[in-house]
C-alpha cells in the first residue's frame, strides 16, 4: 500500500505524522473517500467518479481556509498513482485528505496556518451488506447543523457526530444509524445519505436538512431518472415516513447502495430487497465497474493499458506534476 504525503510517493507505513499537527489537535481537515473498483474483465481498476471527489475536496477546503496546491485534475491523477504503485488488483479505497499541517499547538488562526495534502489507498470491501437489508434505528444524537460545522463539506472534525451515531446504533444491536436535524426531520445516515419509495416515487432529503449532497446519492438519482424514468422527490421527510415506506435504501461511496429492511424494529415493506432498490443497485454496480459503457464517463482508469474504448492514463505525467522524488 503507497500515500502521497509531504510530496512524495512512499510506502503507506513510511508516511509519518507530527503529534503537533494542528488537524491532528482540532479536526482543521477535510477528507474524500473514493472508490476503486476492481472489473476482472478489463484487468483494470477504475475510480468511481474521481474527478467529482476532488472537486468537492476543494470545495470543503476553502470554508476551511485551506489551499490546495493541485488541481482536481492533478489530484485524480495522484490517487491513480498512488493505486498503480499498490499494484492493487482488487476494490481499493481511496482517501484524499487536505489538512492545517502546521506543528502548532493553540493556535486557531487558521488563515495564517501551513495547509498540505495526503492521499492513500487500501484494500476495502463491503462497508455494509448490500445483498440483504439491514437493521437501522434512529439515533439519540442529531446531525449537526450548518450553521455550526458546514454539513456541505467533509470535515474531520465533524466526524465526531457520526461515531457517536454508529457506535450508539451498533452497541444497541443496530447496523447503521439514521440521524435527524435538528428540528426532528430525517436527515442522513451516520455516513450515507438515505432514500424512501412510496407508491412509486423516489424521495429523499433536500439539502437544506442538513445532509451532505453525496455523490452516490446524486449518481443514483441520475440512474433513477435516465434507466427507470423516475424523478426523485427532494424534500423535508418525517421519521414516521421511514415506517410506512414501501422500500428504503442508503447510499455512500463506503455503503454503495444498501437496502434497509428494518428501522427500529418495524419492518419496510414486506422486509424484503424491494424492485426499485434491486434494480438501480444492479445499474449501479455496474456503472460504478465499468461494465455499462453508457456510464464509462464517471470511471478514471488506473493502469496504463486502457480497456477497450477508455482514455490513456499517463502515469509519468501525473507523477511529475504531483511532484514525485523518485
């Protein structure tokens, strides 16, 4: 396993952190997690929506105050990297992590502070089971608010709410958790946005309630629509909603997309996997592995001998622009 760190391209035990790192001390950081899918067939990993990713790193970095020195592009091509160098021939996850690398202590200046960033990737298969639906219960902790930590950005220290979500929902004998906002409307998982059928209709939360705008959320909306001809409805959902639903899912880069069969004990639906959540996870799992051509767009290949119909990626290039010491 290989990171980028410090500007370098080096062995993921060999990337070493300061214990004054100021993100370290106050969660001054903000993070992607990106999938590489493993498609045995074209011998080839491709990067699920890479380019996306790094946008929204930059994004969440600048409510940070943190610069990052690459550009989103030069960034995919730094997580492809630091996949070929891994040699993986499987799932991979990607972090990209932009962080106050500052070796200061009681400093919260953030403006004035040295900023850095650090890719890496590592083995990882199915954060939660997608061939069965799961049990959720809904968490004493609320989502926090936007107007106290920015729920539009991945940030380290926020992260905070989402273990105390989890860790609560699996010491009760829960999978996941379902956190509301607070004024009590549904807003996310612990780590996945959530999705609701009723009579047909794809609904989920807007973005007003707190939840972040998730890139596996918006590709399966985009699947609803083009493959199924289903618009999603965006909108304030109540928990109650939740119980009488037909069918719910959950979506995130680690969750793909998760049926629930249970939400505080009450069945959904029938318990079972229902046919919409089958069938956009079926498109899904093939977009997301390159095995439908008509998504190929949001696949990045990682090595040098493309599948059929797939750009070249120049691994030379990305390694001198991102200022690789080999």
């Amino acid at each position: 396993m290989y990171a980028f760190y410090k500007n370098k391209y080096l062995p993921i035990a060999e990337a070493k952190m300061s214990i004054l790192t100021h993100a370290f001390h106050y969660g001054t950081g903000c993070f992607e997690g990106v999938r590489g899918n493993w498609n045995e067939d074209d011998g080839q990993v491709y990067i699920f929506r890479a380019l996306d990713h790094m946008e929204r790193l930059i994004n969440s970095a600048k409510i940070l105050r943190i610069k990052v020195r690459f550009t989103a592009e030069e960034m995919v091509n730094i997580a492809a990297e630091v996949v070929r160098r891994g040699n993986h021939k499987e799932d991979v996850y990607i972090r990209p992590l932009a962080y106050k690398s500052a070796e200061v202590v009681a400093n919260m200046k953030a403006h004035l502070l040295e900023d850095d960033v650090m890719v890496f990737a590592f083995p990882l298969g199915n954060y939660l089971d997608p061939n069965k639906g799961i049990h959720c219960g809904t968490s004493s902790w609320r989502r926090i608010d936007d107007l106290s930590i920015p729920a539009r950005a991945k940030i380290t220290g926020s992260y905070v709410n989402s273990v105390l979500a989890k860790t609560e929902a699996v010491e009760s004998g829960f999978e996941e958790a379902i956190m509301l906002n607070q004024d009590g409307h549904v807003s996310e998982g612990s780590g996945e946005n959530i999705f609701l059928v009723k009579n047909g209709k794809i609904i989920t939360p807007a973005p007003g309630d707190n939840i972040l705008i998730g890139i596996t959320r918006e590709s399966i909306m985009t699947l609803a629509k083009q493959e199924l001809g289903l618009d999603t409805i965006e909108r304030q959902v109540d928990r109650s909603e939740l119980y009488q639903a037909d069918e719910v899912f959950l979506t995130g880069t680690a969750a793909h997309l998760t049926p629930v069969a249970k939400i505080d004990h009450r069945a959904i639906g029938d318990g079972k996997i229902g046919p919409v959540t089958q069938r956009l996870q079926t498109l899904y799992f093939d977009a997301m592995r390159g095995k439908n051509k008509k998504y190929m767009h949001w696949c990045h290949p990682v090595y040098d001998k493309p599948a059929k119909g797939v750009a070249r990626t120049n691994g030379a290039a990305a390694a001198a622009r991102a200022g690789d010491r080999r």
